[in-house]
C-alpha cells in the first residue's frame, strides 16, 4: 500500500513534470508556430486559419488536467501533512 507521503512525491514530480511539458509545448508553438501549422494541416488535412485556436484549446485543456490532477492534489496534501 502506498502512504501519504510516497503519493506526496509522486504527485510533486508528476507536477514538475507536466509543468514542464506544458512549457515544452508552449515554447513550440510559438517559436515554430509555421512549421507546426504546416505539418498538421498536411498530416491531418485541417484548415490553416482553424488550427491556431486549437493548439490554444490543446495547452488550455492540458493545463487545467494539470492543475485538477497533479497541483491540486499535491497541494492539499503538502498542507495536510
């Protein structure tokens, strides 16, 4: 059975860890923003002008599962404990 505390580690690096993904993701939209477009639009036959709004959905999307999942939760029980 896990403890508190081992969950409590989990959670913190599993946080660090999306946190950085997250970054990750974000720097790359910006900076290749062109070539990403590029690439989905042929891999996926989206339209250009539709594809920003969903690489925003996408970082939006994934940074409340972020802060629901991981954060959340590591922060109640760093308080806890």
């Amino acid at each position: 059975m896990i403890t508190l505390h081992e969950l409590t580690i989990f959670l913190g690096w599993s946080s660090l860890i999306n946190i950085c993904i997250l970054l990750f993701s974000t720097l790359m939209v910006v900076v290749c923003r062109d070539w990403a477009v590029k690439i989905h639009c042929k891999m996926f036959d989206l339209d250009p002008a539709a594809v920003p709004k969903m690489y925003f959905e996408y970082l939006a999307q994934y940074k409340v599962l972020i802060l629901v999942f991981n954060l959340g939760p590591y922060i109640a029980l760093r308080v806890m404990g």
